[in-house]
C-alpha cells in the first residue's frame, strides 16, 4: 500500500474521531459492550443521535456490534483505538496545564 493512501485512510480514521459525541461513545465503550439504550441513559443523548454516531463509528470499522436475542451489543473493535483516544487525551491535559501555569505565571507578575 502507499504511503498516500495509508495517510488518506488514517485522516479518515481521524476525521471520524473528530466529534465529541463519537468520542465519549468510545469512552464508555471502552469497559465494555452497551446497548444504544444503555449509551443513551449513560451519555443522555437522544437514541436516534447515539444511533447516527454508532453507524458512522461501524461503518469506519471503528466498533462493531453483536446481536443477542433482541438486543444489539456495541463494542470497541480494536482496544488500540481506546489507547490512541486516551494518548490524545493526556497531550490535551499536559497542554491546559501548562496554559493553566503561564496564566497563573502572568497574573503574579
């Protein structure tokens, strides 16, 4: 594969990464499988929008789903992607805090 390619299909990856909602989807996600109706009581967010961001998150390969009985089981399809989403998180949190630093540095002088 090129190595276009593969960076097209990583700024895809990204992109459907690149919304809050799918984001915390995939944090509570990431103890466990949950049904749409277990994510809406959890996130608070109406059913048909939490069903919207599954799809496009299936669709991307990003969960998958596992139907029993009648219920349909959403979960993480590859634990890497928790990771990456958690290594994001902790650059973001090291960089408020710094902000928070200099702020605080700016206003004791």
């Amino acid at each position: 594969m090129k190595q276009k390619r593969l960076f097209e299909l990583h700024a895809e990856v990204c992109k459907t990464l690149s919304n809050p909602v799918r984001l915390r989807i995939i944090n509570e996600l990431q103890d466990g499988e949950m049904t749409v109706g277990a994510l809406v009581k959890k996130l608070g967010i109406r059913q048909a929008h939490i069903s919207q961001h599954l799809a496009m998150l299936r669709q991307r390969g990003v969960v998958k789903a596992r139907r029993d009985g009648l219920n349909i089981y959403y979960g993480i399809s590859n634990p890497k992607i928790v990771k990456a989403c958690s290594l994001i998180r902790e650059v973001l949190l090291e960089q408020l805090q710094k902000d928070q630093r200099i702020m605080a540095e700016i206003r004791n002088e």
